[in-house]
C-alpha cells in the first residue's frame, strides 16, 4: 500500500486521454491540464497558473481584452457578512444592474443573481405573495416594501451537501463559491437551496466585449460557460481585496452593510450588536450569513 | 482523583484570592487595558476624533461664500417670515412649524452653521448640525452604518456628508424611478 502506485485517476486519465485525444483528432487546445485536473483544492500553484492563464487567453481572444483571473485565497482572521437594512431600500433594482456589471452576467439570457422582492406591507414577509416583476413609474410604491434577495452564504449551506461531486463549496472567509470547471450542470444545489439564489446557463452566456469586466477572480465573475450554475460571490474579486461588493457601493440610499464578522469595530458587528435583525427562512437552520435589519 | 479535585479547589481559592488583592489596585491605569488579547484596528481604522473626511458640501453654483450678498451694512432681520427677496426657490419641508433660517443658519456670521447653543459649526461639518436632533442617526453614520459607503470594509471608507444625499431643506428622498425587472420565464410550448 505505501508503494507508490498509479492512482485511478491517472490512470482513468491516461485511459480517456487516448481516447478522447483520438476523438478530438489532435485538437491542440485540448489540454490533459484542463480536463483531466483534479479538484480545485487539490490542485497545485503551478496547476492554478496554468488555469488561469488559459482564461486570460480565453478572454483575449473572445473579448480582445487584456483581463486578470486571479486566485486570491480567503485571509486568515476573516469571516465575511452582509446585512441589508429593509427600512430602508426602496426596491430600485441599481444593486441588481451593478451585480450584473461587475459580475460578468449573461446580458442574453438575462441572469440577474439578486433578486428584489415586493412584498404587501399588510402581509408582512411572505414568499407567496412577494413580485420580483413589480415595475411602476416610481418606486417605493405606497404599500410596498422591498427584500432584495440573492445567496445567503449560509454557514450550514444545503447547496453544498447536495452536490453530488463537490463543485460548490464554504470557502475558510464565509463565501460559498462554485468551480464552473467541476460543474456537471446537474442543478442538484438548485432545488436544495431555499432561497433560490442559484442560476444555470441554460444557453451559452452572451457578454458585449465592451462591457466586460476585466478584473475577474477564478472562483467568481470570469466567464462562465454554457451548462453551469452560477451565483452571487460577494463580489469575491473585490472584498478579497479589502474593498466593498459592488452592490453595497450603489445603493443610492445605503441600505447594503459588509464586512468581518470577527472584527467587533466592523459595520456588521454594529448592525448585530444594535439593530433589530433576522435572517430568511430561520427555521431551516441553514445559518444565513445574510442578516435582515431595520435601521430606522 | 478524589486528590486531584481537593487540590483544584484549593489552587481556585488562592486565585480568587489573589484576583481580589490585584482587583485593589483595579483603578490603576496599567491594569485597565490587556493590548495583547484585544483587536488592534488596522491603521485605516475610522479615528475617534469628531472630524470625519468627508466631500466637500453640495452648495449651489455661486451660492457661497453667503457673505458675498449678506453683506456687513446688510440689515439682519430675524423676524420669522416668508422669504421674497432671494432664495425663493427653498420649500422648507424640515420641521418647518418649529424651525427657519436662522435656527441653523448664523445670523452674524453668514458663511457659517450653528448649534442651538449658538457654538459655530463650518458648512463642511455640517452634520454636527444634524446631530443634535438626528443622535441616533448621526451615531450610525459615525459607525458606517446609517449612509452610502465606498472604498473598503477593511481600511479607508468614503463618507458622506448628511447633505450630499438628503437636501437639508427637505430631507425625504424623493421616489424614484426603479431599473428595468427581469424577463418572466417563458413558457415552452
Ligand atoms: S440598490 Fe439599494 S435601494 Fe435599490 S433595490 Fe438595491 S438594496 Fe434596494
Ligand atoms: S443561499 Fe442557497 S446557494 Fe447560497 S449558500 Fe445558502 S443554500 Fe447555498
């Protein structure tokens, strides 16, 4: 046993290169590195490079843009959260566009990772009654509130558990990220998840080149193909980075709150400690890390 | 075993003991703060000081310094009134039963704000001014929580000044207009 042996994979590898290697008659972009790799946690710096390297390229000729797929790790010290103020937002969907903006979503078909939900102020939160489709003139619209929703990154995330190959996962900082390369397209996370916060790519995605956004991360907004789930990140580019979501930057009326959990000076431990907060659909003990407050 | 929890009360007792002696000189100042175990903020962290960065105020064009107009021979009438020399323009919608011009504004020193205690207060602090009946905002928008916020959850955060969003002469928001919603699923035939 401690031999050192062809492992399966090799030789599962080995065994299907040859013969996808004589179905692709010799295509030269099909490379052992990215269809015969292992999983993104296994996978070596050297590996990773190689990856990304590819998307960059990707992008270059696809986009003829000069793009950056990074792979910043989650920092020591870090647990991200995010708490929304529903006093507050007044339903104008600019959250959904920036998201759509910075996060490289198909433009046609449309994929939106937040969704604003209006709801009945008589009928208080209730998904039955709640219209994602509202439009009007202006809004607020007297009567309303509004519930912007997208993923949860629950602590105790059932998306995760159904996955039948582990191609979505809890990162070390919070964020539940998917590798769109290990995605089988199975939409398995689709119907655990109770919040519905999980898009497939039932087409192949459409990005105008001159919107692309070209600060892209791996696990996050780099171009996602055909066949694959994809959902909110928290802007994983960015708050890798230190800085803010991009939704949490456009909200006109400052609805949107970030930041480190284990941090007790941070605006989410302020919102915790002060406000009165909830979190959706508690009783399904999935731990959202997605806190609900009224500000006012 | 038995020994073992004997000689465990035992040593708790002499660390009480010795915690009540070290609480005698609690008031110390040496003993009140433990750097090692607490959060160190980062060097960006938002300072204590009551000055916070923030833009410059949104006046309108050509509208400051106010001592351009409101001259020094400028007769200062404090009567409560309806304005109709100049800004006619301003509908104080602000409290406006209880509250006028000069409430906030100087009447000596025109290019500037005062508290109600009469202390003056720099339009570009203006929400210092807004404090004084706003406290539980003016506390959250001190700890990013009440306000836009850009920059970073981390380290240098952008404010805002209350009067960049909320026109101090009527401050609700107005409505305004959503962006488009999603396309609803189509149906397959
Ligand atoms: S941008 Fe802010 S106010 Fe507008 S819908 Fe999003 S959360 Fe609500
Ligand atoms: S909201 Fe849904 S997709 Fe996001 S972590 Fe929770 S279960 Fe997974």
């Amino acid at each position: 046993m401690n031999a050192p042996e062809t492992t399966r994979r090799d030789m599962l590898c080995t065994l299907a290169g040859c013969a996808a290697a004589a179905l692709a008659g010799g295509c030269s972009d099909f490379t052992h590195t990215e269809f015969f790799r292992g999983h993104f946690k296994e996978l070596s710096e050297d590996e990773l490079t190689a990856i990304r390297e590819k998307i960059e390229a990707e992008c270059k000729t696809k986009y003829d843009k000069d793009v950056t797929v990074s792979n910043t790790p989650a920092r020591e010290g870090v647990q991200f959260a995010y708490a929304l103020d529903i006093s507050r937002c007044v339903g104008c969907r600019r959250c959904v566009y920036a998201c759509v903006a910075e996060n490289n979503q198909s433009r046609d078909p449309v994929v939106q990772w937040i969704r604003v939900l209006e709801m009945d102020k008589e009928k208080g939160i209730d998904f039955e009654h709640a219209n994602p489709y509202y439009d009007a003139e202006t809004v607020p619209r007297p009567g309303h509130f509004y519930l912007p929703v997208a993923c949860q990154h629950c602590a105790d995330p059932a998306c995760v558990k159904s996955c039948p190959v582990g191609a979505t996962w809890k990162e070390p900082d919070g964020i539940v990220v998917i590798d769109y390369d290990w995605c089988i397209g199975c939409r398995c996370c689709m119907s655990a998840c109770p919040y519905g916060a999980r898009r497939f790519n039932w087409k192949e995605p459409s990005l105008p080149a001159d919107q692309v956004n070209a600060n892209m991360h791996i696990l996050g907004n780099r171009p996602r193909p055909k066949g694959v789930v994809e959902k909110c990140t928290w802007c994983v580019q960015r708050v890798r980075d230190g800085r803010y979501p991009a939704c949490v930057e456009v909200c006109p009326v400052g609805a949107r709150k970030f930041g480190n959990l284990l941090d007790p000076s941070s605006e989410i431990r302020y919102v915790l400690d002060k406000k009165r907060v909830f979190v959706l659909k508690n009783e399904l003990a999935t731990h959202p890390r997605f806190y609900y407050f009224y500000g006012l | 075993m038995k020994f073992d929890i004997a000689r465990r009360t035992r040593l708790e007792a002499l660390v009480a003991v010795l915690a009540l002696v070290a609480g005698a000189c609690g008031r110390h100042e040496s003993n009140d703060l433990d750097l090692s175990a607490g959060w160190v903020p980062g060097p960006d962290a938002p300072s204590s000081d009551s000055k916070l960065h923030t833009p410059p105020p949104p006046f309108s064009e050509g509208i400051f310094p106010c001592s351009e107009c409101h001259e020094a021979d400028m007769p200062v009438n404090t009567k409560r009134r309806e304005l109709s020399m100049a800004h006619t323009d301003i509908v104080l919608k602000h409290d406006e039963e209880h509250r006028w011009c000069l409430d906030c504004h100087d009447a000596a020193d025109r290019d500037s704000l005062h508290l109600a205690g009469g202390d003056k207060v720099p339009f570009e602090e203006s929400y210092r001014l807004c404090g004084q009946c706003h406290g539980d905002k003016y506390r959250d928008w001190r700890a990013g929580v009440h306000g836009r916020r850009g920059g970073n959850w981390d380290g240098e955060k952008s404010y805002l000044l209350c009067v960049n969003c909320h026109n101090a002469h009527s401050p609700r928001f107005a409505p305004i207009k959503p962006l488009p919603p999603p396309p609803k699923p189509e149906r397959t035939p």
